[in-house]
C-alpha cells in the first residue's frame, strides 16, 4: 500500500497548488478578506487527495495528460470540500479532519455562505475549462458535475430524511441504495469517468467505468464506517465512534438492528435517536459492546471486500488499451479503498 | 403602476411554466420525491418574479426573443429562490412570503440540503441553453451567472459578519458597498446584462447598463427595508419589523444608530443584539418611535428616490436603438422599484 500512498502524495500535490493558485486570498474589505480565509480552510487541511487523484489516474489510463485534467481534478476536490462544509452542518458534526468543523469554528450563519462561496468556485474552475479543453468538452465535464451533484445531493436528502424520521426498518438494500447516490458517484464514478472523457476514451467504455465506480464507492464508505468505530482518531481525523453519537445509519448500525432483540432494539432506537447531547457514554459502550456480540464490524468489512472484488471484475472487463502502469496503480487503488486507516 | 404589474404578471407567467415543466417532481423513493417537493416549495409561493421579468425585457429591449432567452430567466429565479432558502436558514427568519420559511416546515438539515439540490437545478437549466443558444454563449451566461454568485455570497459574508460581530460603527458607503454585492447584481445587474447579451446587444452599452442595474438595486434593497417596517404583512409577505427583531443593519438601522443620543445608542446595541427570543416587543416599539423621531424612514426614502433617478439618467444614457414600448416598459420598472408595496 505505501507505492499508493505515494502515487496519491504526488497527484495531491499538483492539485493542491493548482487549487491554491486558483482561490481568491486577500481584499481591500476586511470582511470579504474573512470570507476568503473560510474558503480556504478546509482545502488547506490535509485530505486524503483520493477524488482528484482517481480522476488524474483514469484520465492517464486512457492516455490523457495530466496537464489537460488537472483544473477538473481541482474542480472535484474543491467539489468534496464545500459539500462537507454543508454536510458537517446539517449532521451537527465537530470535527474535520481532526479539527473543528468550520461551522464550529465561525458560526453557522457564516459557514453555510462559505460553503455556498466555495460551491461558486468549483463551477468557475469548471468554467476556466474553456481555454484548456475547448467549449464542448467544458460543457460536457459540466454535465458529468451535474450528474454527481445530483446524485449526491439526493442520497444526503435520504440519509437526512432517515435521521429525521427516526427511520431504523432499514434493509441492506435501502442502504446500498443511498449510499450509491451520496457517495460512490463523487468519490468513484464520475472522476473516473471525467478523467477517460479528458482522455479522449472511448464512450463504450462508460457502463463499466460506472459500475466499477458504485462499487467500489459503497465499498469505500463502509470502510469510513469501520474506520468510524474502529479507528485511530489522529489518522482518521473525525471523532471515533461519531457516527453512534449521531446516530448515523450505517450498514453497521443496520446490520446491527436487524440482529438485535425485540428489547435490544427498542434500546438501540431510543439511545441512536435522542439528541446527541442527550447521549451518554455508557449507553454508546454498550452499543459498542453489541456490535461485537453480533459481528456487525466484520460482516460489514465482508461486505466491503465482495464489492472490492466486483469492482475488480468490472475493470477487469476494460479494454487492454489501458495503460499498463496505470492498470497496476488502480489495482492498488482498489486494495487502498477498503484497506485504509484514514 | 397597474400597467407595470401586469407586464411583470404576465412575464412570471411564462418563466413559471418554463420553471415547472422542467424541475422534477415525482420518483420511485419516497424520501427523493420528498426532496423533490421541497425544491418545488419556495418557487410555487408567489414572488413578484422581477428578476426573470427583468431578463425579459432587457432582452427585448435589445431586440431579442422571449423564446431565446425564457430558460435563462427560469435560472435566475431558481438562483432567487434557492439563495434565499439558504439566507432563511442564516438570518433565522420565520417567514418567506407568507408562510413558515422551508427550514421552519421540513427543519435546518433537509432545507440546507434543498437549496443546494435547487442550486443544481439551476446550473442545468443554463447547461441547456446549449440548444438554445450554442455554445459559446451558453458559456458566456454561465460567467455572468458567476460574477452574480460571487458578489451575492460575497455581499451576504458582510451583513452576517457585522450580525455576527456585533458591529454599528457602520455609515452609509459600508451598506452601500454591502447592498451592491448582496443585491444589486442579483436584482437589477446581471438580469439586465444577461437579457442584452441574450438578444445579441453590443458590449459597449454593458458598462452603462451595469451602473443602471447597480444603483436601481440598492433603491430596490432600501425599499424593501422600508416596506419591512412600513408595509403590510399581507402584501409584503414577510413578518413586519421582523428586520429589528433579527437586528439587521438596513439604511434605516445605520441612519437612526448615527443620529441618536450616546444613551440611546447604548440602548440600541443592547436591544438589536440580543438572542432574538430575548428581545421584548415594547424595545421594538420603543425603537420604531425613536426612527420616527429621527425621521429615518423618511431619510431612507429620499435616498432611494435619489438613487432611482441617477438610474434613470443611466437609462437615458443607453442608444436609441432600444425598443421604444420596451422603453416605456423600463421607466416604469423604475418606478415600481422605490413605490412597490410588496
């Protein structure tokens, strides 16, 4: 896994300084000076890169240049940022890559409009396009952009509606069905597919690139999930067992409802679904302690290694016009996802 | 003004249309043909539909199509309807044109969640003038559309940041520079731009009619501040003084907080940033007296009434070639600005 890291490392790199090139600093006005600071800050934590990064691959797969896809690989990361900056605020969430969410940090008020803000910035990268691909092109990455923030907007709109709802008749099924939307299409599917479009790929290829990226996106989440319970907070960077604070609907804590005992659950629903201040660490402990007792951790990561291999199946059914180099480097990419510690 | 209204009801009649046949209102999950409800929300409560109207005639002014330009229009009041779902949630208002604003009905998380999905919706209406318009000038929109987004968020990080610190050391170029960003482009600039650009209008006017749009968009802003203490809760839509009770910095709040006493001021700052729900209605009514005292109502008026005819002069300034009933049309779209009612 460290030849990925690196890989990863280097593509990180180059969009980070692209990105910082790109976003506005300073102002004559002090406030709009602030505004600038906000917008900065979560790009200027230290992410994984992956998004961008998977882009950047698939476009040299199919034998692009880096040069011709890297403002699109600035533009989805600058995409993942302002979405957390909303997500961290609709889910009460206080850390980010272990630091205070930024609406902790400046107000929710302020917050919101920066992440609105930074939303602007990604579409102007988007639109910068122009003098790098030619009008049809920017207006076809346009396209897949809008696909993704629909898709994702939509699954956020489930997962929310769940929490609100106090929704736990889950199923796998409705899970793989939210996740699909809110995050495999961001993290997998659409920069593979703008990274080949970049290249020039041919369009028959695009069905299986889809695939491969649903696939190995729910894998990618479910790793998030364990991580979440059985991670290392100073590599993870988000509060460990957050999710059971906030009562998230993971394939976990579904996995775990549906084992559960008549009383266990009625226990479960009433600790995950009261006000996260409300909760107290005892109660958290013992849902810890149930999960163990029903291996809802490892049928999970079972979960996450089948998708893992079904992601390899499908890439394995592309073209071997793939470039050698990059083949080996996506297979690496597969392991990382559900390998990870952060 | 009856000639005016029914102008601006027969143009948001057919931006209307345009807006219903194209967002989407019904899917397979539940949870998604609920968000798709939301979205639909804010644009079925009736609006005024200005800035779409604004669009138009600007358009055919220059002496371009309704047909050409009805989608764009269509984008710009999404962009209104999504922006002020977000601002609802930042002032923490209660009302949007009568009725509980879309956080107040669904709560914070799927409302925020609702204007970023809306705000998809209007990327993809401007993506589609790419059959109506090309290319290029699709992508020439989608920059003026940027500029707009910039400013608004821009505009919006000031007036939350004086909330948010606190401040009244504030005088009148701090709102105007303020009031420009937030809703001069938005209202008045970028609809005026964008509808000459639609019907093909030369660049050299662009200069004039972004001072018009600029100047016009501010005595709009103080209107409104004034109909917010002045005007009728049926006809305005909005929860009268409710901009005292959120201690918001209008014209009227800078001019009174500059001419009262140092006793007065104390008092004042004490009142305007207190929580909300600690504020006392007889304070309210205690400060309404004082901006009759000072006569800041009335010195707000003027100032709207100075800033429609510096508009009107720019107007003048634009070619003959402007279609004389578009003309007429103009002047009293100017009007209506600083003696609308609602």
């Amino acid at each position: 896994m460290d030849d990925f890291f690196s890989v990863l490392k280097r593509y990180k790199k180059l969009v980070d300084d692209h990105i910082f090139a790109k976003l506005p600093n300073s102002h004559f006005i002090p406030e709009i000076e602030n505004l600038f600071e906000m917008i900065n800050d979560y790009p200027r934590r230290s992410g994984k890169g992956l998004r961008p990064s998977i882009l950047l691959i698939f476009c040299q797969a199919f034998g692009g240049k880096i040069e011709s896809a890297i403002n699109t690989a600035a533009a989805l990361e600058i995409f993942q940022n302002w979405i957390v900056i909303h997500d961290d605020i609709e889910d009460g969430s206080e850390l980010r890559r272990g630091q205070p969410a930024l609406h902790v940090k400046y107000g929710m008020p302020l917050a919101l409009n920066a992440g609105d803000a930074l939303a602007g910035k990604m579409w102007e990268l988007l639109n910068d396009n122009r003098d790098i691909l030619g009008s049809e092109l920017t207006l076809n990455i346009i396209d897949q952009f809008l696909n993704m923030y629909d898709k994702t907007t939509a699954g956020q709109h489930i997962e929310l509606s769940w929490v609100q709802n106090k929704r736990w008749d889950l199923t796998r099924d409705d899970y793989f069905n939210m996740c699909k939307r809110k995050t495999s299409w961001y993290t997998c599917a659409t920069p593979a597919l703008t990274g080949a479009m970049i290249a020039g790929a041919d369009e028959k290829y695009n069905d299986t690139i889809t695939e491969f990226g649903i696939d190995l996106g729910i894998a990618f989440q479910i790793q998030d999930d364990v991580l979440n319970l059985a991670g290392k907070e100073e590599a993870y960077g988000k509060e460990i067992a957050g999710d059971l604070w906030e009562g998230k609907r993971t394939l976990i804590t579904i996995d775990l409802m549906e084992k559960a005992t008549s009383e266990q659950k009625e226990f479960l629903r009433a600790t995950f679904d009261m006000e996260r201040t409300a909760k107290k660490a005892e109660d958290i402990n013992k849902i810890i302690d149930l999960i163990k007792e029903y291996e809802s951790l490892e049928s999970a990561i079972e979960t996450s290694i089948e998708l893992a291999s079904k992601a390899r199946s499908s890439f394995a059914g592309l073209d071997s016009s793939i470039d050698p180099t990059q083949r080996k480097v996506i297979l690496e990419l597969i392991d990382f996802m559900i390998n990870r510690k952060f």
